[in-house]
C-alpha cells in the first residue's frame, strides 16, 4: 500500500524566480530547505543581491506587515524587491559583519544580555544585600527627590507629600562611562581674538552659523572684546554655564556653556563613529583618563561593595569570558537554577564560538567586523527556534584556519536542529560542508548576476566555473624572500593582552602578521605603530557618507572629470556636478523621488524629468569624447580606465586613480554607485585606492582578502608587491593561508587567545615557520601548502 505524501511536506524548497535586483539578470533557483547552502562568486557577482536584498529582504518585509500600523511606525520600512515570485519562505534571521553600535555605553555584556543575568544573580546572591537588580547597572543612576502629590480621595483632592529614591548603580563621576574627560581649553578658542573675530576654534561653531549667533547675542559676555580680557565670570559664562533659556534675534533659544555642549554633542559618540574632521578635533582638545572614582570599571562604591563568593560584578565583568564561565560552573543554588543554566549556556557559548578571551566590559563598538557578527550569533545558538532561515555574510572572516572547523560546526549544528541556512561564502574550507553550492558570475557588475552552476561541491569542482577552476588552488612558498631596509621598532606594548612585547618589524618589505583571533595581532599594530608618521591605516570601517556619495566622489576622481568636461565645452565645472548647479531641480539630482508613507514602506521612484540620470537636460548636451557625464557616472572604473587613458577624452590624473580602482579589484563598480551599497570588504579596498596616492612610507591593511574571490587574491597579492617594490612598506593582519604563503617576513602572535596570547611565538619567514610547525599557523600553512 503506498501511503501518500501529506501536502504540509511538499513545502521543501525556497523557489526565487525572476529576481532583478541590482545587477542579477532574472535568476530562477530552487534552494533545499534545513540544509546548508553556500553561495560564491567573484565579489561583485550578485551574491548578497540574491540572499539578503532579495531571499532576506522579502521575508522581513512580510514578518513586519504581521504587525499592527502602530507598530510600523517605529520600523524601519521596506521596499518589496524586484522579484517575479518567491515561494517557500520562513522567518529570515540575518547575522551580517556590520559593526555593532558604537553607543558608549555598549558593551559586550550589554549587547549579549549576559550583563542583565549577572545583575539578577548578584542582587539575590551578593552579600550585603544593596537592592535589586537596578542598584548593579551602569546605565541607572541613584536618586533620591521628595514633593507634593495631589491625589483623588472620597471625591475630594487631597495633597499629601511622598518620598521616593531609586538605588542604581551609576559612578556619579564619570556617568557610567568608565572614563572622566579633561579638555583643553586652548583647543577651544583663539584667546587674542573676539567671537565676532570668529575665536571659537571648535567645527561647525562658526560665527555665521547658528551657534555663532547664540553665543554672539547672548548678552553674557561683549562679542567684540577678545576672550583673554573676558572677566572671570564672563569666561565662566562662555565656558560652563548651565542651560539656560535666551533670545536671540526674537527666537527663544537655549545657551549653555562650551564644554557641556561639546560634551554633549562629541563626547556622548564613540571615538571610531565620529567624521575624521570631529575626530582629530577630540583628539586634539580631550583627554580621556580612566575615572579614578571607579578604576573604569562605571559601577558606584556600593555597586562594587556586594559580592558573591568574593567576586564583585565589577570583578565579574573584567574577567576573560572563558575564565568567568568557569566561576559560573562553581556556583549551585537552586532557587536560580534556571538563571545559571541561562548564564551557563551564554558564557558557554562565547567559548565555543570562538570569542572566550573577550571580556564583557569590552566596549561593542571596539569589536572587529567578525567578532561583532560572532557575538550576534551568540544569541541564536541556543536558541529553540527552528525551520527558520539563517543568513550569513563571511562568517569567515577574522577567523584562523584553527577556528574555521568550528564555525562549520555551529553552522551544521543549526542546519541539524531543522534550520535552514544561506551562507556567502569565499574561503574553500567553508565552501566544502555545504551540502548546495549557488555559483553566481561569471564575471562582476555588469558581467555577472547569471547562476552560472548549482548543485554539489563535488559538481562545482568539475564544472569549469572560475570558483569550480579556483577551488583547490593553493599557494605554494616563495623561492626567495626580499631582504628587509630597515626596521620598525616596538617596545613594551601592552595594550589590551600584550604582555610586555618588544618585535621589530622590516621595513621595505611584506610582512604578515598572523595568530588566532584575539591573540593581539589588532592591538600590536594598531596599538604602537598605527599612529606614527608616514603610516596609513587601511581598515573596513564604514565609510561616511551619505547616498549621494560614491567611488567617483569619494576618490577625488571627479574633480578632474569635471574641469575636462568643462574645458572641453567653455563652460562652469559646477555644472557637472549633481551635488551643485548642474543638479536636475525637481530631484536635486538624487535621481529619484523619495516618498515616505510612514508607516509602509516608502516609494523610491526614478525622476520623471531626468529619468534618473541626475543632471539638467541642458547638461547632458555638453560630452567628451562623445559621453555625457551622466553615461561616464554609469561605467564601471575597467571601462573608464580605457575611456580616459587615451584619445580625445584623454585625463591623466583620472586615469591614475581608475589604474589603482582597478588594481585593487574593483573594476567592476559603477563610478556613480552609492557608497552605501558596498560590502567592508569593498570600502576597505576603495579605501586603499584613495590613499595610494598619499606620500606614505607604510601600509597597514587589516584582513584585505575580505570579501575577496580565490580568483581576487592573486590580483590583490600583485598589487602589494607592487607597493612593496616602489619602496613602500607593507603590513598585513591577515588570517588568509595565501597571503601567508607570499609575504617575506612572519610575525605570528599566540599561542592561544586573550590572556592566553599577548606573545610572539614566532618570527622569521614563511618557509621557516612551515619548517617549524610549533605554532597553530605554522601548524596549518604547512598544511595549505602540502609541505
């Protein structure tokens, strides 16, 4: 007798068809649900299109219509994706490598929920008993205040006077922010000027500006008298005074003092968030020492007074994670069994993921790309959910080859709990647990968005694709390694988990810089080298900027472009810009009219009187060398790099910069691509391009192969030599076996991580590291490269 399939079962598969986002040519997949599925392609190909624009997107789209209006509101609203048909969906949950907020108050036991158990668990437990949970948080401040109360009584209002005090756990001091700031004020102002003299030295704080007429039209002090002949309250007026509510040209405003409003303004962001302009500004007027009320660690005497077993939360919280989950282990009290079993399996986790040596006062704003996207998956583990989609953007990344084998383990261990998991992948390791490989190219940009394969590893193996033909490349040992200029000398560093490190580092030639995540290999280089003169530092952080900026604004490659434009048609530079006069006056040259519908998802429409090409009518009459600067915006720096490399169109000091776009491996993005598109791995490059042309003796790139395709790193690894041979030298913080194989000088840091690394365990060139094998990376380079 057969026995029928039910018709629940037949839902096995996520069916996409048709889909057109970005530059993906109407792909049709079937991809198997509570399996794992690697998505590759040369970076560019339409990966992240596929899985989180479209696969992703959609399905966060119709979770949050489940919602109520009200609850919409306060969304952030999404368009639906340019699909035909999309069939099979389940609760998306995406686990990206975006940095994580960098609020200062945010730390790793915040941002994990680990702090608000520990702060149960020692309001019940910790001896003397100081209140409840609140009483042991930095975020809540102890206050104490009494007044008069009207209440409804028998029909009748009655006063009576109440009394209320709430116990936290704020350091009064430095406001639960673990550090006291001390500015100084000669950064602040020009003492031999007047403010009408513009003496205010602080950015944005001009005369013209708003600010300026506030502190002009105060009436506190006389504008046009230099600051050194201020009175002394009229100083402390203009530097400390306390809000106060004033009229300034028939407008109510409110003053306040210099500091506190800088204070509020700069300091209240963390450090790395800040514009490089504010940042320098910082850096030059404050100074940031740790409170001395409590040694930085946010928390009141009487927060730090209780303890359990002699462990304060303070002490708890500075603890290396792996260190505290065994504390935890020690304790057995059984009216909080089910808090300690949470506690256990949190900390736990941290260990198993690979991120033990944080500690959990470590601010989140400070964690790398990988260790933020570690930490957010930390919250999934355990999590009891199944039959969901789980995406992942490189969860390679910032990880050793030592720590790969475990990220594939999480991974199968969500697919085996039922979940379905999606993952964009580079690294050959990754790739081969999966059990469907989606090759997406075969090019970049323009050239790619096909499927060019689906199906097994085995089959993508032989399937002639460029990941299939780059699959089982391996690098192989230099025959000879460049001989050093000089060094680079680094003595006692002990940021973070150094312990005491002295190395010098060759100058004139590629050094790598290797050991397992959170072995110091971040706080060595940055820590004692990235500050010197002459020094670049090349990272992923974010670039700022907002949807008008892109490649061609962000390289200074639209400079040049505009004067030719100009010089070639008599005209102003100005027009040719869509930011100024040339911009096309209904969109103001955004190309597209943003209509928000509240709570819905607003209507992004291309510009019916441009159609979308951004400039005046009038404008895009004037060519060189047969474009108009709306089709020059258009193609991708390859095609530029010939366009303006020779003939009429001709513009050395553009082609320059389009030679190093396309060097790095970005020749396929469109000059005019909004910057808020690109992946890290491609602001990080972008980045690289745009300070090649600086005069800078030194290079740091930390982890340049993000993001980048087997095919890619070789490209890449040319580039640095390149450097390397004009004279330049070039350190690399990087996890990748190739780039290993390829430098000239290892320094690998270890054996193991926090303060179980802080070392260096090895220093000399790849082959002998490989010759040695004493170490975890010697260990797997000479692995990777068959010795």
């Amino acid at each position: 007798m057969t026995t029928s399939q039910h018709p629940a079962d037949g839902h096995d598969l996520i069916r996409v068809q048709g889909a057109r986002e970005n530059n993906l040519k109407d792909v049709s997949v079937e991809l198997p649900k509570r399996r794992l599925t690697a998505f590759t392609g040369v970076s560019g190909s339409g990966k992240s299109s596929l899985v989180f624009e479209t696969i992703a997107a959609e399905s966060q789209r119709m979770i949050n219509e489940t919602y109520s209006t009200f609850v919409q509101g306060f969304m952030p609203t999404l368009a639906r994706p340019d699909v035909d048909l999309l069939e099979g969906l389940t609760t998306a949950i995406i686990v990206d490598q975006e940095r994580m907020g960098a609020n200062i108050r945010s730390t790793v036991g915040t941002a994990t929920d680990v702090n608000a158990m520990l702060r149960i668990l020692f309001s019940r437990l910790g001896e003397p008993r100081i209140g409840s949970a609140k009483a042991f948080s930095f975020n809540v401040a102890s206050m104490t205040g009494a007044g008069a109360v009207t209440l409804e009584k028998g029909g009748q209002q009655v006063k009576e006077r109440r009394e209320f005090s709430v116990a936290g756990g704020m350091c009064p001091r430095c406001e639960g922010t673990g550090n006291v700031t001390d500015v100084d004020r000669t950064a602040l102002y020009d003492e031999s000027l007047s403010l009408s003299e513009g003496a205010l030295t602080i950015p944005g704080y001009s005369m013209d500006g708003w600010y300026g007429r506030i502190y002009r039209g105060s009436g506190f002090f006389d504008p046009d008298k230099p600051i050194k002949d201020f009175t002394e309250r009229e100083l402390t007026d203009l530097l400390h005074k306390e809000p106060t509510k004033i009229k300034v040209d028939g407008i109510n405003v409110t003053f306040e003092g210099l500091i506190p409003k800088i204070t509020k303004s700069f300091l209240s962001k963390d450090r790395e968030a800040m514009q490089p302009h504010i940042r320098a500004f910082v850096d030059r007027a404050v100074t940031f020492t740790t409170c001395p009320d409590c040694d930085g660690t946010r928390l009141n005497d009487r927060a730090r007074s209780s303890k359990v077993r002699g462990i304060s939360i303070a002490d708890a919280c500075r603890m290396q994670i792996s260190d505290l989950a065994a504390w935890v282990r020690e304790l057995d009290e059984p009216s909080l069994a089910p808090l300690l079993k949470g506690l256990r399996e949190t900390l736990d986790s941290f260990v198993e993921i690979g991120l033990g040596y944080l500690s959990l006062d470590r601010p989140s704003g400070t964690l790398s790309g990988g260790e933020a996207q570690r930490t957010k998956m930390i919250r999934h583990l355990g999590s009891s959910l199944t039959d969901v989609t789980y995406v992942f953007d490189e969860p390679s990344i910032g990880l050793h080859p030592h720590d790969i084998q475990r990220m594939n383990d999480l991974l199968l261990r969500l697919r085996d709990k039922g979940n379905t998991v999606l993952v964009v992948e580079h690294k050959p390791e990754m790739i081969g647990v999966a059990d469907h490989v989606v090759d997406l190219g075969p090019g970049a940009g323009t050239h790619g968005g096909e499927v060019v394969y689906e199906g097994s590893v085995q089959g993508l193996r032989g399937s002639g694709t460029l990941t299939g033909r780059h699959l089982d490349d391996r690098a192989r040992l230099k025959d000879s390694v460049r001989a050093p200029a000089g060094t680079l000398e680094i003595r006692g560093a002990a940021t973070n988990n150094l312990q005491d490190v002295d190395v010098d580092i060759p100058t004139g030639v590629l050094v790598a810089v290797t050991g397992v995540a959170g072995s110091g290999k971040s706080s060595l280089i940055h820590g004692s080298l990235a500050r010197r003169e002459g020094v670049v530092v090349v990272d992923q952080a974010a670039i700022k900027g907002s949807r008008r900026s892109n490649p061609a604004t962000y390289t200074g490659l639209l400079e040049p472009i505009r004067k030719a434009f100009a010089k070639a048609n008599g005209v102003k530079p100005a027009l040719f810009s869509p930011n100024s006069e040339g911009a096309c006056p209904v969109c103001n040259g955004a190309g597209v009219i943003y209509t928000d519908l509240a709570m819905m998802a607003g209507v992004t429409t291309p510009c019916e009187e441009c159609e979308g090409r951004r400039f005046q009518a009038s404008v895009l009459d004037y060519t060189l060398g047969g474009r108009n600067i709306s089709e020059v915006l258009e193609m991708p720096a390859l095609e530029a790099e010939t366009f303006f490399g020779q003939g009429e169109a001709r513009i050395p000091a553009a082609h320059t910069i389009l030679q190093r776009l396309v060097d790095v491996g970005l020749g396929y993005l469109t000059l005019g691509q909004p910057l808020t598109t690109l992946s890290g791995g491609e602001r990080q490059r972008l980045k690289l391009a745009a300070q090649m042309g600086e005069k800078a003796q030194t290079y740091i790139l930390d982890e340049p192969t993000t993001g980048l395709h087997l095919a890619d790193v070789e490209t890449l690894l040319a580039l640095l030599d390149r450097l390397v041979e004009a004279g330049r030298s070039v350190i690399v913080i990087e996890h990748h076996q190739a780039v290993m194989a390829h430098a000239d000088w290892i320094v690998d840091l270890g054996p193991g991580a926090g303060h179980e690394g802080g070392r260096v365990v090895f220093e000399g060139t790849p082959a002998d590291l490989v010759a040695d094998r004493s170490t975890l990376t010697g260990r797997h380079l000479a692995e990777y490269v068959g010795a």
